[in-house]
C-alpha cells in the first residue's frame, strides 16, 4: 500500500477509504487521529473487536455454505421423487 502511495506524490495528500470512513463515523475521532496524529487508547479493546469480527465472519461463511449444502439437498431430494414418480408409472 506504501509503494502505491508513492505513485501519487506525497502521501499526505492522499485520502484513504478508512480516513473517510472514520470521518462519516465520527469526525472527533478523526480529528484526533488524523488532525492531532494521536492514536487510540483502547488498543486493546481494538484488538478483541478485530477477532470478534473475524469470528463473526466464519460463522457467516460457514451458515452460507450449510444453506447451500442444503438447498441442494433438497433439490436433489426432489429429482429423486420426480424420477421414482417417473419410474412407477
């Protein structure tokens, strides 16, 4: 991310996405962070956030892939009777 940074000049006048972010979120936390350069006190709590949402994630992905497991359980549920319906004619 540095390096692409560098393409455009000096990276002072570069806004990022996580800048903009902060600032829709709260503009005292970025004037602080980016105005004043101070940086959060509460590293910690930062930290378990981070991992709490990394542990949400892998929930959301793991339902995702159980929903799908079993729509094409059922899908294949059906077929079968449509075929054995076929087959008893």
């Amino acid at each position: 991310m540095k390096d692409d940074l560098e393409d455009y000049g000096n990276p002072a006048d570069v806004v990022t996405a996580h800048e903009i972010a902060t600032f829709v979120y709260c503009s005292e936390q970025w004037r602080l962070e980016y105005g004043l350069g101070l940086e959060p006190e509460n590293q910690a709590e930062l930290r378990a956030g981070g991992r709490h949402h990394a542990r949400k994630a892998t929930a959301e992905r793991t339902a995702g892939r159980m929903l799908g497991i079993g729509r094409d359980a059922v899908l294949a549920g059906l077929i079968l009777l449509f075929v054995l319906w076929i087959l008893g004619r």
